[in-house]
C-alpha cells in the first residue's frame, strides 16, 4: 500500500504542467490494438493505469514501450486471449478491450471489470450496443464472453438511455470495422470522445459527429496508424490544480490547459470568487480573497464533471459564510471522502446523497484513506491546507490518476513525500 505523507499548511506558488487527458488514454491505448501497423501516443500521462493497460497488452503478446510522455505499441503480432480478472480488476477502464477485442478479432473474453468504488456503473449499455451490432454476450465463470456472428458485425441504430462516455467509446470502437453504418443516438459529448474519434479517424476509421449527441461510424476493412497521435490535456487534472490554487496557492500559473473543456467548472470558481487570469495555454490563479458558497450539481458534458466535485470540496471549506451544497447526479453515491474530511476537522456532512458544506477556518492533520482516485485528490489538497501532518492510505488510487502528482507538488513548493507503507 501506498502512502502520502504531507506536512500542510504552506502556501504554495510557481508552475504546473498538465499531462494527458487520463479519460482519453485509458481508450486510447486498448483502441491501439484496431491498428494493424504500430502506433505511438504522445503526451501520455505517468500514471498507474498507464502501466496496467500495458500489462495487458503484453498478456496478447503486443509489444509496448513508454519513455518520458511517448508510448510505443506495437500490435502486430497480437494474440486474441481471455484477459484475466486479476489484472482487469485494477481498473475500470479496462473494460474498453471489449470493443476493440471485438472490433479486431470479433471476439472479447474480459474478466468483470473493476476500478473505483463510486457506487453502481453498470455496462448495461455497452452490453446493449454490442447485441445491437449482432454479437451475443453471456457470462461465464466472472467473465463476459462476447461473440461476433459468422459474418462479421453488422452497423445498426443504437440509442443509449444515458449518455454514457464508457458504452459510448466501446460502441465506437467496437463498430469501426463492422459493415455498413452505425449510428449512436443520446451519445456522450466528452472531449475524450472527440479525442478517440481523431485517433481512430487518422487511422482510417470513417467517424462523423463526435462531440454531438449523434454519432455516425462507417465501417472499414482495417486501420492502419499512420503519425503519432498527442492526447488532449487532462481538465480533470487541471480543475484539481485550479482548486488547490485558489485554496492554498499565492500565484500558480497551470500550463497545457484548454479553457473550453473546463467552462463550466470555471464559472463556479469565479462564482466563488476565485481570480483566474487566462493566457494562451495556461491560467494563473491569483491569491483569492473572501469566497463565497455556491450549490454544485454534477451532471453530463459540457455541465460540471462529477470527477471536480470531489477536488472541489476544499475550496468550499475556505468560503467564509453560508452553505454549500454539492448534488451529484451522474454518481449520487460519490461520498465516501466525506468522513475522511471530518477527520482532518471539517465541517461537512451528507444528507440523502447531498453534501452539505460550511466554512472551517482550520483542518488539521489526520490520518485518512484514499478510497478512489478523485476523493484521494480532495484528501491531497485538503492535507496542503491543513496545520500538522496528514497521511493519505491507499495513495496508490492517487498515482492511478495523477501524474507525477509527488513531483509537480513539490515543485510549488509543497511537503510532500510517498512512499510504501512498511517504510513509512
């Protein structure tokens, strides 16, 4: 287990870089194997996922190399294997090898995906694209088994009940070299789809529509990668690091930032109070005066991501009256780092899946768990602000999403060590 150890309360000031989108990587990288030539992604994020993913791919025999931002795959020689449970329940994301498994070979044996506890996400949708495009899907010995028909898949008319980013990318990616057309109804809009799509199109994938709720996919006979793909920056990271600034920083100047991803989380910010200074690529968080609380509500893109609520909750804290409330609507049950920040002193608390925050002059350190990714990235920013020492358990969910998160902290100046737990 990985801990972070973290001695608060330092203002904090300088420059960060924002990696990779990790959203789009997590797809970009089982979309690789579609390639029947080798493929190199740049920008890629130094994260745990990142490592992960290519153990898996070295389980079908596809050769991968990452050094510095560049990572080398080579899917020539893939093997089509049952991928087994262990590895794929490190990850949700791990799930995209259904549709690019498909996709390839017409055939996907995945062990049950795994990932963050944020409450129900089932793959009912994915499940339902795949039937839709002519595969049969059974479950077998904690693995979904899904089988293209003897022709091949065939382009159908798919409309999802929500608009699911996970269905949405399986579907794509899946459906690119099925015959004839498909189209995708009530899709999602995320940039990293548009960010699949691009990669996919450059290979010679025919995608219309992404970034819209309609997609439309002509099928081709095979992709062939052709120049490196670079991978859109990551706004999660970004909000994160926005959120931080306006807590704890005195100057903080956030690189390889597109504004646009962020609309919506920016306005609540500067709602807020928070005073941002936008640049060509970067945004620099000036020091805040008093804040004010604001009601947050989750909800699908282009509205405000339910991966911000979370790095958002300390910065509610430092508001200085009222209450704010924070209403999660695509994962209502995304609270479990609620009782972490009570431990660190806050005054916060959940009523009916709504988190209710008041203003808490002081945290203090604590020792608390990283349950996920993003709730570990509240405990982070909470921790920089508090007095004392805090120690994150399950650090490793940070390092899933956060990249190089021990470096780009210490160099605004931050106390920040992590290590394995036996050595702490």
């Amino acid at each position: 287990m990985k801990q972070m150890i973290i001695h608060g309360g330092k203002p904090l000031q300088g420059d960060v870089w924002i990696g990779g989108a990790k959203n789009s990587t997590v797809a970009l990288i089982p979309a690789s194997i579609l390639s029947r030539t080798p493929v190199t992604l740049e920008g890629v994020p130094r994260i745990a996922d990142v490592d992960n993913l290519m153990d898996l791919l070295a389980e079908m025999d596809v050769e991968s190399d990452f050094h510095e931002m560049t990572l080398r795959i080579n899917p020539v020689h893939i093997k089509m294997r049952p991928l087994p449970s262990g590895k794929i329940k490190s990850l949700r994301a791990s799930y995209y090898f259904m549709g690019a498994l498909l996709g390839r070979f017409g055939k996907a044996v995945v062990g049950f995906p795994g990932g963050d506890d944020i409450g129900p996400r089932p793959i009912d949708q994915h499940i339902k694209g795949f039937e839709a495009l002519g595969a049969s899907v059974k479950n077998e010995n904690d693995q979904i088994i899904i089988t293209a028909p003897a022709d091949g898949l065939h382009g159908a008319d798919i409309h999802l009940k929500m608009p699911s980013v996970g269905a949405t990318m399986n579907i794509i990616m899946a459906s690119v070299t099925a015959q004839g057309q498909t189209t995708i109804a009530n899709a999602a809009k995320e940039p990293e789809i548009i960010d699949l799509a691009t990669f996919l199109n450059n290979m010679g994938a025919v995608i219309r529509g992404a970034g819209t709720d309609s997609i439309r996919i002509e099928g081709v006979p095979q992709l062939r990668a052709q120049a490196p793909h670079t991978i859109i920056p990551d706004r999660i990271e970004a909000g994160t690091y926005i959120s931080l600034a306006g807590c704890i920083g005195n100057g903080i100047r956030i690189h390889n930032i597109i504004e646009e991803h962020l609309d919506s989380y920016l306005a609540k910010v500067e709602e807020m109070g928070v005073v941002i200074k936008a640049e060509e690529d970067s945004l620099y968080v000036y020091p805040a005066g008093e804040l004010k609380m604001v009601q947050v509500k989750t909800g699908a893109y282009p509205g405000f991501a339910t991966d911000l609520q979370q790095p958002l909750t300390p910065l509610l804290l430092t508001a200085k009256n009222g209450e704010g409330v924070v209403i999660d609507q695509i994962y209502p049950k995304r609270i479990g780092h609620i009782a972490e920040l009570q431990k660190m002193g806050a005054d916060i608390k959940v009523e009916d899946n709504i988190i209710l925050v008041h203003p808490t002059p002081k945290l203090h350190g604590a020792v608390v768990s990283a349950g996920e990714i993003r709730a570990g990235a509240c405990l982070m920013i909470s921790g920089l602000m508090a007095d004392g020492t805090t120690v994150i358990n399950n650090a490793g969910n940070i390092l899933r999403g956060y990249d190089r998160v021990q470096e780009k902290l210490r160099q605004l100046g931050a106390d920040v060590t992590i290590k394995d737990a036996e050595e702490a």
